[in-house]
C-alpha cells in the first residue's frame, strides 16, 4: 500500500501514466514502415535475443481494454507516443490512414472515459527511409520532422490535453550515436555533436508547427541521472560534472538558456554544425511546462583517454533489475534545481518514473512489492517538491504495461500491469492496485 494518496498533493494534481509507440503497439501491424529499430534488432548482438517491436504488446488491437485499464485506475492523464513511421511510412510523403485513424481512436477513446491525452510525437522511432539520408545527422531532419508533426497534429491537435515533441533527448543524440548503445548505434563524436543539436533544431520547428495550427499547453521532456563523484578527488569531481554536463544541463540549457554548457563545447564543439549559434532563439522558444523523466543516479570516476575522460562504477545503493541504483532523494534535488535555476515558475511534470523488476505471475496475481516502495520513496520527494514551493503540477509512472525496453529486449518489466508475452493476457500488479486506491476520488 501506499503511504500518500491524493489528498497529500495540491489541488488540481495531476497522475498519469505513460508508455510509447515502438514498445507497446505491434509496429508490424497497421501499415506501418520500417524503422532504424527493426534494423539495429536485424544486426546481431544489438538487442538481447535479437527481440523486436514486432507484436509487442498488441496494443495496436487491444487499446480499448488498456484504456479501461487507466480509468479503472482512477488515473487523470495518459502519456503516449505517435509513431513516426505508422503515420508516415518513409517519413515523408503519403500518409498512412490507417496510422491516422488508429491515433484518431485512440484519442477520442482517452476522452471517453475522462482521460485527458498528452502525446509525444517522437520516442526513438525513426523511418528507415530517413536514417538512409544520415537521420539525425542530417539537419534537414528538422524539416522532415516538422511536416510530420503537421500531418499528425493536423488530425488530432485539436483534442490533446499536452504536447511534446521529443522524448529524452539525450537518448537519441548521445546514447545512440557516442555510446552506441540504441538504433542507430554509432560511436561518433561528430554524429553525436550533430544528431544532439539537430534533435533540439526538430524539437523548435514541431513546437512552431503546433503553435501555428493552434495547438497550446506545449513542452519538452527530458531525461536526467543524478551524477555522484566516485571519490574526493577533483579528478572524480571534474568527471562527474562533466556527465552532469552532456547529460542534464546540455539540453535544459538549449531550451531555457538558448545557450549550451561551455564544459559540453569543450569535447563537442569541434564538431558542431556550422553555425550553430544562429538556431538557438528557434530552439528556446516559449514553453508551456517542461517534463523531467527520472529513474536514477550514477557514480562517475575519471578515466583515461579522450573527451569525456570518465566512466560509470558501480554505487552502494539498492538496486533495479536493471542494475539502476535506487536514489529517490535525486528526483527532488532535480526537481528545485530546475526550477530554481531554469525554468523560474513554468510548470513541471515528472513525465517518466519507475522500476524495472523480474515481476512473476504467481496464482494468477503478481505481488511487486519493491515497485511499491519505489514509487511511494519517489513521491514523497515530489510532495515535497510541492510543499517547497516548486510548480510540479503532476507525476506520470512508467509504465502503463510491461513492454520491449529496447536493447534489453522483453526481460526487463517496467510495468504496473504484467504482460504475457505469448498470451497477451493484462494483470494488474500489487503497484496497480496500489496507486488505484491511492488516486481515489
């Protein structure tokens, strides 16, 4: 059980829940093109048994019932993603209907049962087509992006709750082309420098588009890890500030400071695109609220080579499924500090938070006592957030379903619902029926 229900938060607090396209819908059904996804699974050693987003969890064919899920669990709002190559197969070009209507249903069927939808136009899907043409490398992304973000927004911009146009930067600029840890999976610090500043040049013309069909209560989602010096020393220090650089403050910064972090333009700034300089007013335009997605902390020591000069060690807390240590106490210090020096009063919403775990059906019930505790830990720190004066305006859990976590494959459960996998079968976990008698009206 929960400690906190909704009666412990402000007036008007908002809960949701939320998921994304590639990972929950079946992205082999419905006329759907192929994406860098389905390429970087195709290569071996990518993803964890070479699993895809193929089926997924049928949510393509099983919405309605998932929906159902979120009003029965008396939650407020819905956070999901369009995809890009449902909607538009090679990215640019024709359309495809049935992409349209399913996010045409999708939305009415949210506002049926009193749920307001908060859509996201992107999380990690790119057309095939398109990464063919360099993707994120390529700054003409932004124009394709925002043709995209008309064709979608044009048929259901007009009944969405929120808007954002990009999930975690950071994943797709630096995860995906420095690490190379997700599609398309380079390691390249030029790629890097250029996919991180086109996805924010994309993020700025979607945000313009959705003003200019009308569109209002827009914002941007970002990721963050609390980065901890591994020792005392200045070397461990510098290292973690440097994490803390490229990870949260490169980013934040673009959008509410129309500026990047000098320590970030010391590794990436050979490699920027030319001129630059000259889109940062299109990048940090005016927002309506700004999201931050929260799961972690890391401890980041020095080591040699290159720019950056660090790595991850292993820390002594608690730990996820997947090996993510437990630090509740970094969502508040986010929390205030963006607040407190970014954002100054625009609204914020934890847009992502959760834990992976081994969950098991067990006599037909899946007891996740752990993810109770995680959420209920995580919180209190939002609630105190709020007591602090900060504007957080609502917390959304990931995630509504267990679903394909990407280069991990099918493992992993994030889930306050148990998928299975073969079956399709939903069952509501411990953590579901928690947050159910928390939210009660």
């Amino acid at each position: 059980m929960l400690k906190l229900t909704r009666a412990d938060f402000p007036e008007g607090f908002l809960f949701g829940a939320a998921t994304s396209s590639y990972q929950i819908e079946g992205h082999a059904q419905g006329g759907a093109g192929r994406t860098h996804w389905d390429d970087f699974a195709d290569t071996p050693g990518n993803v964890a048994g070479a699993q895809n987003g193929a089926i997924a969890c049928d949510h393509l064919n099983r919405w309605e019932a998932d929906l159902d899920l979120l009003r029965d669990g008396n939650f407020d709002v819905y956070r999901f993603s369009t995809s890009w190559a449902r909607v538009m197969p090679e990215g640019r070009g024709a359309a495809n209907p049935e992409g349209l209507d399913f996010y045409d249903r999708l939305v009415d069927g949210l506002l049926d049962r009193g749920l307001k939808p908060a859509a996201t136009l992107y999380h990690w899907e790119l057309p095939s087509a398109l990464a063919d043409l360099g993707g994120w490398r390529n700054r003409d992304i932004a124009g394709w992006f925002a043709d995209f973000t008309h064709t979608i927004m044009s048929r259901i911009g007009d009944r969405l709750w929120s808007a954002a146009p990009i999930n975690e930067p950071w994943c797709v600029g630096f995860m995906s082309h420095f690490m190379g840890q997700h599609a398309p999976g380079l390691r390249d610090i030029r790629a890097t420098a250029r996919a991180m500043h086109h996805v924010l040049l994309a993020h700025g013309r979607a945000t313009e588009v959705m003003r200019d069909l009308g569109m209002s209560n827009l914002g941007a989602v970002c990721n963050f890890e609390y980065a901890v010096p591994a020792d005392a020393g200045p070397e461990a220090k510098k290292a973690a500030a440097t994490y803390d650089g490229y990870y949260n403050r490169f980013f934040l910064s673009g959008l509410m400071n129309r500026t990047y972090p000098d320590d970030v333009l010391e590794g990436l700034g050979p490699h920027m695109p030319a001129n630059w300089q000259d889109d940062m007013d299109l990048i940090g335009q005016r927002l309506d609220w700004l999201g931050l997605n929260y799961y972690t902390r890391k401890l980041i020591a020095a080591a040699p080579g290159p720019w950056p000069g660090l790595e991850e060690v292993p820390g002594p807390l608690p730990k996820t499924q997947v090996g993510w240590e437990i630090y509740p106490e970094g969502l508040y210090a986010f929390l205030k500090r963006v607040h407190d020096g970014y954002t100054r009063g625009l609204p914020l919403y934890v847009t992502e938070n959760g834990m992976a775990w081994d969950d098991r059906l067990v006599n037909g019930a899946v007891r996740d006592d752990r993810r109770v505790a995680y959420l209920d830990a995580h919180l209190a720190q939002v609630a105190r957030a709020a007591a602090d004066g900060v504007p957080v305006k609502g917390y959304f859990t990931w995630s509504l379903l267990d679903n394909y976590e990407w280069n991990v494959g099918y493992d992993p459960r994030f889930g306050i619902v148990h998928v299975d996998y073969a079956t399709q079968a939903r069952t509501p976990k411990s953590s579901y029926l928690a947050l159910q008698r928390a939210l009660a009206r």
